[in-house]
C-alpha cells in the first residue's frame, strides 16, 4: 500500500512539473494593448491656436479614457479682443494622463504639474501638445512611458494664460502686429483690468507694457520683491494669488498633492533650478544641480545632440532673479520639487524670439523631449526636510528588465537595490512587460559615486556603482528562477494532503492485519 501511494504521489507530481515547464511563457501584453488605430493629434508644424488645444485634448480624453482624462481648473478673467469686453472666460483646461484617470492616486503615486505663464511664449503650449500626444500614442509601445503612465499621475496644462495668448495672436503668426515681431516683441502678462474702468489697454505693444498682471511674479514667495508697477511687463500685482489662473493653479497643486512642477518659459535654452528670488543657493542646491545636468545632458540645441541647454539658478544663467515665481512657491512653501525651462532659441534678442519660425517647432519640441522624460522620471523624489537636505539622495535612475534563462520577460518580480554600506533598501515590481525603473532619489541615505550598490531579483545579482550613463543605467537581470506561482502552492498543498491521507490509511490497514 505504501509503495503504491508513494507512486501515486510520484506521477502526479512528474504531470505537475511537466506541465509547469511546458506551460506557455509570458507574452508581451503590448500586442493586447496596442489599438488598431493610433491617431496623431498634433504636428509640430505649426503653434495651436487655444480653439484647437481645447478640441484636442478632449479628442484625446475621448479616444483614450483608459489613460486620459480632461477637465478645468479654473477660468480667466475673460478678456474678448472682438468684443472689447471681458465676456469671453476660458476653462483652464488640463489633461490628467495616468492609469486610473478617473481615480485620485496622488497619495500613492508621484504627481507631476507641467504649465506655461506668459502669453508670447508659444514654443511652450506647442512643446505640451508635443508631449502629450507622444505620451498617449507610445503609452502602447515604449516601456519607459508606459510605466511612468502607469506608476506616475501626469497633469498638464498647456494654457492657462488663454486670454494673453490670445491677444498676442492665438498662435498664428499672421496676427503679429510688425510692433510686436521680429525679433522679441509681445505681449507677456495676463489680461487683468488693472484701472478697473472696464477694458484692456496695452502702452508699448513692443515691451508688452500697459495692463495685466505677470502670472509669473504673482506666487506668493518673496511676492513682495517683485515689481510694483501696474504698467510694467514683470508687475507682481496687487497681492499674492490675486489672479484667478495663479490661484487656480495653487489650489489645483495643493488639492492633487503635487510632488513635481515645471514652468515652461522661453527663450535662452535653460533648466532653472531654486532660487528664483535671489542669488543665494537653495537647501537642495546639490540635488537640483544634479538632475538639472542631467536633463541638460539630455537636450539638443537646434537638433545638435553635441550641444546642451544651459542650467543654473535664473541669476546665474539669464542674469535677473524673478521673485514670486510658481517655482520658489512649490519648493519654498510646499517642499516639493519645482523647476522651470527656458526653451530655444538661444540667445539674444536678435534671433527667433518668442515666436520662433514655424519650422523650428519641430525641432525645438524634439530637442527638450527627452529630458522632459527623465524630469518625469525622477519625479517620485521626496525631498527631505531643508534641515536634512544635506542628506538628500540625488535623482539616478536605474531600469531594465527581468528575464527567465530562456530570455523571456517575467511579471510581477521584486527588484530590489541594496546599498552595500549602510544597507538601506528600496524596490519595485516587474510590470507585465519584465520593465522596472527605480530612481536612487527615493533611497533614505544620500550617496556619491563611490557608493556600492547590489541589485538582484530572484536568484540574480548584480554590483554597481552609480557613475555612468547620465543620471541613469540600465542592468538587465536574466535567468532569473521563477517565482512558485499561487496556484503550484495549492497543488502542493493538496498533494501533501493526500500524501497524509494515503499514509494514515495504510497505517489504519496494517492495524485491521
Ligand atoms: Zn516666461
């Protein structure tokens, strides 16, 4: 009896492993998710026009509620060019691009805010436009974007200055009055009535002086320092928050938990990194001029990869400091990680200007692509406290896949990365692809080149210092030994059972003998 239960036990247990090595691999669930029709909703072949990024975006959210999802956040005060009156309020119009959209997951997932101020500046709203339909259509494609989609809640607003935007031309390069272009005229404010007797005047169309409040000295950080009269360009308004797009995007910040923002402003082809308001390093100067190198590294300067963006605080790199700015407010009163990026040209005021040639937009839009990509990659950094800032882990991003010996990707691993010296530990799970990314930033100790580092999955490990490959590397982990999968413990479970049962039988049989 006990022979033939061993034997029992003995075949079952062949069909189980058999049938466990002959089981299909895991298959890239890409195929499944790739749509049969992938639309482009922008060409950067011209600057759109606030009509066409409102249709747009809700096309976007329409085509793609399983990632996309669009709503306003605010309004403007409304100015109309046609009417001459302030009966024309626009939506500020921001698209949420994440799994889940229609769940808030900012207190689990990093949050990231992209927006633009001032209303010459047309590269900027054309570069989110840009991005956004890059994120959307290679969501089903590109690993890197379909985790950041996935682990990361992205919020964009291309346009919330809309009324300025509008009465610098809308984007078409045919309403430029001759006093506003070339080279670097525009207007740059909002449309507030500053007098209050019920309409907009503009003084010098070529300073963009006259009425109007600068979206991007309104924010209450060193508010005060800022301009204090109402005809200049850089006037900071009448109090902090006064406007309704600056306060809608403070209280947008704050309500979605924001823990990473970028303000696009052009030109000079600069990152900006804190402070702002003044010449003096901020607490996390090391980590801002860490990341911003290697967003730099990651530019192009008019599709030259052998030439970057420059990087620094607005003093160092445009020569003023601009105090109340949207930046200093996130990191200044929030803690959280705020820059901005002066997109191309480069230069002075003899070039493109703030309306660039429609045929740069292309090139432009593709020369800060991807360090937009890595700045959304680091942005689940958690800052420390100013007081420990010392401390902070500088942003490197590790990622690559998991793969059984075979070479084929394995879901749902645990990556972890030890620090070998004082052992502090973080770690991620494989998504269906075998993709994993994780960012050194969000270790608990800072670290330097020097630093050893272990990474492993299942039996794989592998050493490394983080010292090469622009704030990031790639380690690939194959022959990774499968992970018991839930539903071999069971069948385990249940042939240890009916082992049990067979040998308490034989025993009550050699009893009854
Ligand atoms: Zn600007």
């Amino acid at each position: 009896m006990r022979t033939q239960a061993i034997g029992v036990v003995v075949v079952v247990l062949s069909i189980v492993f058999l049938s466990a090595s002959i089981l299909p691999t895991p298959t890239f669930p890409k195929d499944k998710l790739v749509k049969p029709v992938l639309r482009n909703y922008y060409t950067p072949d011209h600057y759109p026009s606030y009509q066409e990024i409102t249709h747009t975006l809700h096309q976007i959210a329409q085509d793609h509620p399983d990632i996309c999802k669009v709503f306003s956040i605010g309004q403007t005060w409304g100015w109309n060019p046609s009417t001459g009156q302030y009966d024309w309020p626009k939506e500020i119009w921001t698209i949420k691009i994440s799994d889940n959209p229609d769940v808030n997951e900012t207190s689990t997932e990093a949050s990231i805010f992209i927006h633009w101020h001032h209303a010459r500046e047309w590269i900027d709203p054309a570069f989110m436009m840009y991005l956004i339909n890059k994120l959307v259509n290679e969501y089903y494609t590109n690993d890197t974007i379909h985790w950041i989609v996935d682990h990361f809640e992205i919020f964009i607003a291309p346009l919330s200055n809309a009324d300025g935007y509008i009465v610098d031309g809308n984007g078409n390069l045919n309403n430029i009055t001759p006093e506003w272009y070339p080279p670097a005229g525009g207007w740059r404010k909002n449309c507030r009535d500053n007098n209050g007797n019920g309409t907009f005047e503009i003084t010098d169309k070529w300073w963009a002086e006259g009425e109007g409040v600068d979206p991007e000295r309104n924010w209450d950080w060193h508010w005060e320092d800022g301009n204090d009269d109402p005809n200049a360009a850089d006037y900071h308004g009448p109090s902090p928050f006064s406007e309704p797009l600056v306060q809608a995007e403070k209280n947008f910040i704050e309500s979605y938990d924001i823990d990473a923002q970028c303000v696009l402003h052009s030109f000079s082809a600069a990152i900006l990194i804190p402070w702002f308001y003044t010449s003096q390093n901020c607490p996390h100067d090391s980590f801002y001029r860490d990341f911003a190198n290697h967003m730099a590294l990651r530019t192009k300067i008019e599709g030259d990869p052998s030439q970057h963006y420059d990087y620094g605080r607005p003093d160092e790199v445009i020569g003023y400091s601009a105090p109340g700015g949207s930046s200093d407010w996130v990191y200044g009163a929030l803690n959280k990680i705020g820059i901005a990026i002066e997109m191309e040209p480069t230069g002075d005021y003899s070039g493109d200007g703030f309306h660039p040639s429609t045929d740069k937009i292309a090139t432009y839009c593709d020369d800060l692509y991807e360090a937009m990509i890595y700045f959304l990659e680091i942005a689940d950094t958690k800052l420390k406290p100013p007081s420990e800032a010392s401390n902070q882990p500088n942003a490197y991003i590790v990622w690559g896949y998991v793969k059984d010996s075979q070479g084929n990707p394995l879901s749902g691993v645990t990556v972890s990365i030890r620090n070998t010296v004082n052992g502090d530990v973080i770690s991620t799970k494989t998504d269906e692809n075998g993709f994993y990314m994780l960012n050194l930033g969000t270790l608990s100790n800072a670290y330097n080149s020097s630093t050893q580092f272990e990474i492993s999955a299942g039996g794989e490990v592998q050493q490394f210092t983080p010292n090469s490959g622009m704030g990031s590397e790639r380690i690939d982990l194959t022959g990774v030994v499968p992970t018991i999968a839930p539903n071999y413990i069971f069948i385990i479970i249940v042939l240890g059972a009916l082992i049990a049962i067979s040998f308490a039988k034989e025993e009550r049989e050699n009893e009854v003998s």
